[in-house]
C-alpha cells in the first residue's frame, strides 16, 4: 500500500516526522547567473514560492520518489543516480514543535518533516500541474517573494545560494 487515505495521513502527520524529499531544481545560464527553479502555491502561509518535492512512500527508492514528484508537479523527470545523497537534511516543524535550542528550520503547520534536501538538474518542457500554480527559473541572486518559511535559510544550507551547488 502505498496511497493512504486522507484521515490515515491525516492521524500519521500528527504523531510522527514524515520522510520526505525536496529538491531545487538548478541550471546553467549562459547568460549569466545560475538560476535555482521554483512552483508558486497555495499553502498555509498563502500563495508562496518554494521548492518541489513531498513524502516519500512505503516501498519507493528516494530516487523514484524524487522522479515521481516532478513528473507530477513539473510533468518531466530528471536523470538521478541510482542512489543520490541529499546535499542537505533539514527538518521542518509546526510552531507548537518548533526547536527553541536555535535549529535551524523550516516553518510547515501541517506537519513535522524531515526533507532530504537534493540540487536536481531537470529537462527542459516543464509544465506547472497539481500543486503548482506556477514553475519558472530566477537567478539565485534575486528570488521571489514571498517564499515559503524556511526556503531561503535551507537554499543557503544547502549551497545553491552561495554558488557551492551543482
């Protein structure tokens, strides 16, 4: 089994961290800077920017959990090793469970979740579908506004932000 029903997600999402992938999709500009790839989205915190990715299922590779989220929420899927390494782990809390000791961390009501965070480099033909509103590519040194809670300081962690990525 590996779809669940909502009320079992639900009762799961409120008694343990979820493991989840996120990935910042990254490429080259010819014409100038790297630019880092992001949906727009409704959230709980309004319509945002962030980056792709969600749970991982029972029985899925994180590679084929990667694939899956953006053939679902760009409609294209990336090239991965067979087991890709997370450039970064970052954990994401609800207020009420957020670390107080100076964590660092990202801001999900819904959820606490620990996302293997992955640079991944994706082929060209997106389009935006499901829980993307919107995709489009900005240069690492001017993304939008606003992201989600938590993005800019996990894009930092991860090295896309200061150019150590990809």
């Amino acid at each position: 089994m590996t779809f669940l029903p909502r009320e079992l997600y639900d009762r799961i999402e409120q008694s343990v961290p979820v493991a989840c992938v996120d990935f910042v999709p990254m490429r080259a500009n010819a014409d100038g800077p790297r630019e880092i790839g992001l949906i727009l989205r409704d959230s709980p915190h309004g319509q945002v920017w962030c980056h792709l990715g969600g749970r991982i299922h029972r029985g899925e590779t994180i590679a084929d959990a990667i694939r899956r989220h953006a053939r679902e929420t760009v409609g294209v899927t990336p090239e991965l090793p067979l087991n890709p390494q997370p450039a970064y782990v970052y954990e994401w809390f609800p207020t009420e469970l957020a670390p107080v000791d100076g964590t660092a961390f990202g801001d999900d009501p819904r959820k606490q979740a620990i996302g293997l965070s992955f640079v991944v480099e994706l082929p060209t033909g997106t389009r935006p579908a499901n829980e993307a509103l919107r995709f489009e590519y900005f240069p690492v040194s001017a993304l939008p506004s606003p992201l989600w809670p938590g993005c800019a300081e996990l894009f930092q962690r991860m090295g896309v932000i200061t150019g150590q990525a990809m």
